[in-house]
C-alpha cells in the first residue's frame, strides 16, 4: 500500500519527519514490516531549509486532494488557521495530524467538522535547527515516544507510522495531554536552563589569561546522573550537600552566586526538599 502524504509547516521537525518518512525500512520501498510506501506529494507553499523544495505546492486544494494523510507542523498559534485553510476545500476522508505535544486535537476541529479524521502526534523529542550543509539524520525518531490522541482512523495511523520509524505511540487523554508537555519542557528546556547556571559558573571560575573549561568537564557527571536516575528513579538518585544536609555549603554557595542565579538555586533547593 502506498501512503501518500504532504506537509503544512516544513521547519524543524517538518523537515525531519519527511526525511524519516522516505528513509525508514519502508520508506519509498515499501520493505518496512507494515509493508507501507510513504510518497511525499507536497509542502505547502515553503521549505524553510530548502530540502524537498520540488514539492512546494501554494494551492492547498490539491494538496488536500491528492494526499492521504496531511501533517500541519506548523508554529502552535499557526496550527488553528491551517486547518481552517484545509477545511475550506474537502477534506472528508484524508487524515490530519498536528505536531504539537502542548495542544490538543482540538486545533483540528474545522477539519473534523468536514469529515476528516484527526489526531495530535506529536514526538516527545527535540529537534533544533538544521545546521547548513549537515546531512539531516536518516531517523531521529527511531526509539522514541511520539503523544497521541483523536480519532479511532487517525490513531490506527499514528501506530503504523510509528512501528515504521521504529518509534512508540503513547495514547493519551486530551485533557491530560498538557501534564506530558510540562514534563517535556522540564526535561529538556529546564535542563538547558540549569546547565546554563553551571556554565556561568564556570565561566567565573577563569581568568582572561586561563578562561576556565566548558560545560563539557561536566557531561560524564550529567551522563552518570541518568543514569543513576534509569536504574534507581529520580528521588533516589539524589547525592549532594544537599542530600547530606549540609546546609553551611548551601549557604556558601548562596554567597557567590549573583541575584537572579539565588533566586533560582533556592527554588530548586527548596523543591528538592519537597516529596
Ligand atoms: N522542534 C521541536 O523540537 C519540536 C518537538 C516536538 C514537537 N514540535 C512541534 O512541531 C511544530 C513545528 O515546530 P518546529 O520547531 O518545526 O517549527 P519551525 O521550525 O518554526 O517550523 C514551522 C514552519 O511552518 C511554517 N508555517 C507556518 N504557518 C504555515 C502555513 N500556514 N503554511 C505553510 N507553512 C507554514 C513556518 O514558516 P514561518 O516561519 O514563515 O511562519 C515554519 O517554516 C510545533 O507545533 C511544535 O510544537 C517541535
């Protein structure tokens, strides 16, 4: 079976999902083990890296027309409108995913409306910008968990893509959905915000003449922390002053940080202390 799919959104994790999508095991081969094709058809009117570029389409009505499923990766506030766009021709049948793990399959509702089945699908994973003349990753989503809730039809779809990108599907309900993108924002960005605190302070361990070493001296420690916290759990994991109850070292370290990184070592402290 061929699959025939276009992308609203090619950015970031539009991009990514389009290069996965032809490379995976089925690929344009058809050899993965749901036997499925996936055929890119379009990208709506823009490519931001340029990749696929042959395939931008402006007109949304053949896009909609002539593809099975349709992908809005799009910005979050951009997702609404596209959908609304899609409705505007006739969508009945074609299946719509958004990729957003903080939103619901709400966002989809104009489509749904007109008779499309729709899901949220989103990978629990992050994907920065793609650095100029890098080759893109041939599956950045093999081993991960993509979020999904919405339609019976669309879902059934989202477990097929996933077993071909060698990922898992976690389903979802709607109104829990948010506590998943909380957790993944602490995972990921609340991690660059504390190593961002550790890389100032190393910086301030350096001297014009010797500038201190970067925040690498520091990843076998961050490695090992994961894990500690993959084989023990996240409370148990826990070593430190703070684990020791030496709270003049705490207090020692209050003393030479500047305001805004107190103020963000004692909330920490503090939620540590909490079960
Ligand atoms: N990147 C990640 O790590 C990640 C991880 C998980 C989920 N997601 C989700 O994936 C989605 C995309 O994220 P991203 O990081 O890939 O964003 P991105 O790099 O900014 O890509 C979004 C692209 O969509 C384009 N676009 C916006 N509205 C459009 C429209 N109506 N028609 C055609 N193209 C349109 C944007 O162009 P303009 O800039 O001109 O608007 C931009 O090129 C978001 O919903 C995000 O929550 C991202």
């Amino acid at each position: 079976m061929t699959l025939k799919f276009s992308i609203i959104g090619a950015g970031n994790l539009g991009t990514r999902l389009i290069h996965a999508l032809l490379n995976c095991p089925a690929g344009s081969s058809g050899g993965g083990s749901s036997g499925v094709r996936y055929e890119l058809k379009y990208l709506y009117k823009k490519s931001k890296y340029g990749y696929y570029s042959s395939s931008v389409i402006n007109d949304i009505e053949p896009l909609v027309q002539e593809s099975d499923i349709i992908f809005i990766s799009t910005q979050e506030s951009k997702i609404k409108a596209a959908a609304q766009e899609a409705a505007a021709t006739n969508p009945a049948g074609k299946i719509f995913f958004h990729t957003s793990n903080c939103l619901t399959s709400d966002e989809l509702l104009s489509l749904k409306l007109k008779g499309a089945y729709t899901a949220s699908f989103s990978p629990l994973q992050t994907f920065p910008g793609i650095e100029p003349g890098k080759d893109i990753e041939l599956n950045p989503f093999k081993g991960i968990y993509f979020l999904a809730e919405g339609d019976k039809e669309a879902l059934q779809t989202t477990m097929e893509i996933a077993n071909d990108l060698e990922s898992k599907v976690l389903i979802v309900d709607k109104d829990k959905k948010i506590h998943y993108h909380t957790a993944a924002v602490c995972s990921s960005n609340f991690l660059i915000a504390i190593l961002k605190l550790a890389e100032r302070q190393l910086h301030k361990a350096g001297e014009p003449a010797q500038p201190a070493p970067g925040i690498e001296i520091m990843f076998p420690l961050i490695r090992q922390t994961l894990e500690n916290v993959a084989y023990r759990g996240v409370v148990e994991s826990l070593t430190g002053p703070f684990k020791r109850k030496e709270m003049g070292i705490i207090q020692k370290h209050l003393e030479h940080l500047e305001a805004d990184e107190a103020v963000l070592y004692k909330a920490l402290t503090e939620f540590l202390a909490k079960d």
